[in-house]
C-alpha cells in the first residue's frame, strides 16, 4: 500500500499462532468505527494517533501505545500533519488469557483498562517482537510478545467486565444482531428487522447503539470484513469474499477492507500465503 507516504504491511507468523501483526506510516487514512477480535496493542514510533473509544477522544504520541480491547468499538486517524508510524501486535484472546494466567494475578477475562499508555519500554517490545520475526527469531518473537503482554497487564490490567443481556432493549438488539450474522449477505431494512423483533425502528436503533457502540447498518459492515479475513485465510479470491459476505463487488469490499483492516484484501491475502515471509516492510526505532 502506498500513496501520499502511506504504507503498511499487515501479515502473520507462523511461530505465533493466534497473533497478527502491522506495521503503518499513515498521513491521511482515517479509520472508520470498527472493532477487533483480537487485541491491539499498536506501539506508536513517531507522530501521534487519535482514536475516538468509549466517547472520547485518546491521543497517543512517540512511545506510547494504544491498548484496544476485543469487541470494542473505535476510530483512528492522524493527530498531526505529518501522520503517525507505529507497530502493532494483535493477540488473540485465548493468548492474552493464557499469559495473564501464567505471569499475573488476574481472574477473569484478562483485558486493558486505559486505551493509552505512556511507557517506551513496552513500546520498544513490541518493536522488538516485529523485528524478530522479519528475522526469523521465533524464540525472539515468542519471548518478546510474553514479556510486553505481561508488563502491559501489570501496568494497566484489569478483568473485563462481562457483557450481560438484561434490559428488554438489550435482548431485542442481541437477537437483531444474530439476524444481522444470519442473513449477512441479504440483510434486512431497519423497518422489516424492527417489525420482526416486535418493536420500533428507532428504538431498535437506540437499543442496538447502546449495546454495540454503533448503529447496526455499521455493525454490518464491520462484521462482514471480519468473514471476509477469515474467507480470505481460507484461500477464498476477495471477488469471491465479497460477493459472499454481501457487498456488491470486490471493489465494495476494497473499500470497506482498506477502512477497516488498513490494507487491501489483496495485500492481505498475499501475506496469508506466506506467513514465513521475512520482507524487511517499514523500519522501525533501531532502539527496537
């Protein structure tokens, strides 16, 4: 990816089963609300990132991070002119539970309770992790993630509040989501959707929002660029993904791919080829 300075590289290493990784300079990209399934922990190297999460807006500089737990909704886009860089590792949540559960006292889901956190040390971590796998480190690599994970729950961990149905709102936007997931690539209108869940299109709305931290047709979006990666991992064409998922064509996807994820779901795809792929990508801090 490139145009205007930008450039990214969003890729895999198959020593680190269940983590993904990026790097990105990026001048004018604008994140759309989005979520992930993983964690973010994205190190920012120079410039600053601001993301708006949970109704604020965080600004992350030169040696800090950006800390995103699963499922929540957020932004990003550059806080200053001449964009940001940063590195990112995206642990699964099985990952992070099972360093939580070796290297800390939490119990309970284990996840971040500040979205940013100023600390170069942790930053050059996860530095260190990117640069060990364009190496070929796996010992490196491994080593490296448990330790920045580890001092990051230190610092700023905490159990995850669980997510409870209980409010009669929050039960109608749950079963309009598994409606949403169900009929993904010929979802209905917000009308037909409300009419069948037995209530109005705008309190379906506001119910939908408060539980999701986004209206549903947003929800959407997100959720079929997260099917479209995994059709993609599978081998899929992105025409193919696209079409399957429901947008109109692949160009629709790329769209939506490139907002979302940072980099086309051709790109994408090419590094899932080859997670062994040592290209060096962007360089990072040599203190990295």
């Amino acid at each position: 990816m490139a145009g205007s300075g930008e450039r990214a590289r969003h890729w895999q290493y198959g020593e680190l089963p269940g983590v993904d990784l990026l790097r990105a300079r990026y001048v004018r990209k604008r994140f759309v609300r989005h979520t992930h399934e993983n964690f973010v922990i994205a190190a920012i190297a120079d410039g600053v990132e601001v993301f708006h999460h949970r109704g604020a807006d965080q600004y992350a500089g030169a040696g800090a991070l950006a800390l995103v737990n699963p499922d929540t909704p957020h932004t990003g886009r550059a806080g200053v002119p001449e964009g940001w860089r940063y590195g990112a590792v995206y642990p699964s949540p099985e990952v992070v539970a099972q360093i939580a559960a070796e290297t800390t006292s939490l119990r309970g889901t284990p996840g971040f309770v500040r979205p940013v956190l100023d600390d170069p040390y942790a930053a050059g971590l996860v530095h260190q992790v990117l640069r060990a796998t364009d190496e070929g480190n796996a010992l490196a690599a491994d080593t490296l993630l448990r330790v920045a994970v580890t001092r990051l729950l230190r610092l700023n961990g905490g159990p995850l509040p669980q997510r409870e149905v209980r409010t009669a709102g929050a039960r109608v936007a749950a079963r309009a989501r598994a409606v949403l997931e169900e009929r993904m690539a010929e979802p209905p209108t917000l009308e037909k959707l409300a009419g069948d869940l037995g209530t109005s299109p705008f309190a379906l709305l506001r119910a939908f929002r408060a539980v999701y931290g986004m209206p549903p047709h947003a929800w959407l979006t997100d959720a079929r660029v997260r099917r479209a990666r995994r059709l993609l991992d599978a081998g899929t064409t992105p025409a193919e993904a696209a079409v399957a998922v429901g947008f109109t064509d692949q160009p629709h996807l790329n769209r939506h791919f490139t907002r979302i994820v940072g980099v086309p779901p051709g790109a994408y795809q090419r590094e899932r080829k080859n997670v062994q792929d040592a290209r060096p990508g962007l360089l990072l801090p040599s203190e990295a």
